[in-house]
C-alpha cells in the first residue's frame, strides 16, 4: 500500500555533542622552560535546535532521518587555546509541533511561530583547561577539566494542526466536502467511511480581504479515546482548534445521540476541550423541509448555535461562514452542558 505523504508523528533517536576535554599544558620557551600554564579549555557539543516553518505542513521529512547526531566539541590545545564548539544540527518542523522524551512523556518543546528555534537537546560543557585553575597558591595545576557528555535517549516529534476552526463528525458526515466548497483545498471526497484518514487544511476567504484557518479532520467512532479507528491520531489534532464544529448529517438516525457521542469522545480523551467553543452544522440540508428542520432543532442542546447547510446546493454557507468568524473574534463563553 502507497505510504501517505502526510506524516504527523516521528520517532527518532538523538544525542547531541560531547564537550571536549581542556588540555593540560605548560608553556616552554626558550628563555623561559617553565613559564606556567596555558591549557585552553575545550569547546562545547553541538546542540540539536528545533526551528518553525510555516512553508511546512508534515513531518515526512523526517520519515528517514532516524539517528540525529550532533557533533562533538573539540579538545583545548596549548597557548589558551580554546577547541572549537560541536556544529549545531537544526531540524525544521511545522508549526503545531511538539517535542517529548519517549521514555518519561514528558513535553520537552513546543514550535508555534515561524522562525522559532528552541534548543532542544544541549550539548555537552567543555571541560577547563589547565590554565583555569592556577592560582598564586599552586602555579602549576596539573588538572584540567575533561568535558561534559551530551545528552542522548529516544524522542518522539508530534504535530498537532493549527487551525482556526476544527470539523469534528463522524466518517462521512459530509466535512470534507465542505471544506472544498468553502476553501480552495481539494480533499479526497467518496461515499464511505474515513474517506480522511490525513488532516487537510484550507483558507477560507472572508470579507475584506480577512481569512481563516479550518482542518477537516478524520472522522470519530465510539470508542476513539481509547484508541478505536484513528483514535487518539485524530483527537490530537483538535487540540489547537480554537473553535469545533460539528458536522452532523441531515439523515442522521438520532442527531442528539450522535453530538452526545461527539462530545463524549473528545471528554473521555481530554476534558479541556470542552471549554471550546462549539458550534454545530447540520449537512445535507438540502434534503429539509421546515417541520423537519424545526424537528431536528429540538434534538439540538439549546446553548450551542446551529445552522443548517447544504454544499451541494449552497445553502447557508455564508452564513456559516459569518457564524465561524464571529465566534473566532467575539470571543464568545459558551457553557457545554
């Protein structure tokens, strides 16, 4: 099976630069054969540095870049001389990435802007020369430092989209169809399920030159938090939406249920989600009449805003449109209940 160019989480093995050690050295000259001292101290390891770019929207490119080995530093020499610092070696990532240790979990760095760059992985301290530690007591110090090693372990990069508005529903409930008629992105469109199996972005044109961001996510299953269908490689992504809508189809057998669900999914994997605002589509719309629409609104929750939408005929996308903006620069509190 042909691999998907679109790759959102990397495992790789790093380790940068050992310091390098200071010499131990005493000068000699001719008129002078114990002139003291001068042991240069060694030069720091490399350091491995994250760096954001915007033209970037997939880890792929790193797909076969398993060992990132940043160089050491080099050893002090006589006459102070210092030894030149390891090469830093910098890894460009998309906006949206997050870099944690696999052994611990824990977060160790997080690229939002372009331009961006976090010293991820340090490289080793060289060691002190000789030449450091003389003092009026002791003139010729016969120790100098060795250097630091560097750090190594398994990391693991993860990409979390950023997108202004994230389509939550389930496998073909219509998102990616929508996002090629309000955007000029062109996902894969088909009648069955996880059609998406790959976020895709697209720029929504606004009103006076204004735009923003939307992420047409893989479809939620029941059971997604704990890893069923994409799980937990979907949830991640709508982590940085700043607002979700939920695109719920006309013919759905209970809209109530399937929000509920929804919304079950995204608590059970993170319950912070939940303090996002919320807004609901109903798709294929086009197929209503008003008692049917009026029926459908009183399966709805009552504090969340509705519209209803058709992309095959259009209906209502302005103003869906007109709804996203206003609840992305409004700033809008919704209560989920």
């Amino acid at each position: 099976m042909e691999k998907s160019n679109f790759v959102d989480q990397i495992r790789i093995f790093c380790r940068s630069g050992h310091g390098g050690a200071g010499s131990k050295h005493f000068m000699r000259t001719k008129f002078n054969p114990q002139a003291g001292p001068d042991g240069g101290d060694g030069g720091r390891g490399g350091h491995i540095i994250l760096r954001g770019n915007k033209n970037m929207w997939t880890l792929l490119h790193l797909r076969y870049y398993k060992n990132v080995l940043a160089e050491n530093g080099q050893g002090g020499n006589k006459n102070n001389m210092k030894g030149r610092d390891g090469k830093d070696i910098v890894i460009e990532v998309p906006l949206g990435t997050v870099a944690r240790d696999e052994e611990t979990e824990e977060n160790e760095a997080e690229i939002l802007e372009h331009g961006q760059e976090i010293v991820w992985i340090k490289g080793g301290r060289g060691g002190l020369g000789n030449a450091q530690f003389a003092t009026p007591t002791n003139q010729a110090p016969e120790h100098a430092q060795p250097g630091e090693p560097g750090e190594e372990g398994w990391k693991v990069l993860e990409l979390k989209v950023l997108a202004d508005v994230g389509l939550v529903g389930f496998p073909n409930a219509g998102k990616s169809t929508l996002l090629s008629v309000i955007t000029a992105a062109k996902p894969k469109i088909a009648d069955y399920a996880f059609t998406t199996i790959n976020p895709n972005l697209g720029i929504v044109a606004y009103r006076d030159g204004k735009s923003f961001c939307v992420a047409d996510l893989p479809g939620i299953i029941e059971g997604a938090a704990e890893g069923r269908g994409l799980g937990h490689r979907f949830l991640r992504h709508i982590e940085r939406n700043s607002v979700l809508l939920f695109v719920i189809p006309a013919d759905s057998n209970d809209h109530k249920k399937e929000f509920a669900i929804l919304v079950n999914e995204l608590e059970q994997y993170n319950p912070e989600l939940l303090h996002k605002q919320f807004l609901i589509a109903i798709s294929k719309s086009e197929m209503l009449d008003d008692e049917l629409k009026a029926a459908i609104v009183k399966e709805l929750p009552a504090n969340i805003p509705h519209i209803f939408i058709s992309s095959m005929t259009q209906q209502g996308l302005n103003d869906l449109k007109d709804l996203l903006w206003k609840a992305l620069n409004e700033g809008q509190e919704v209560t989920n209940n």
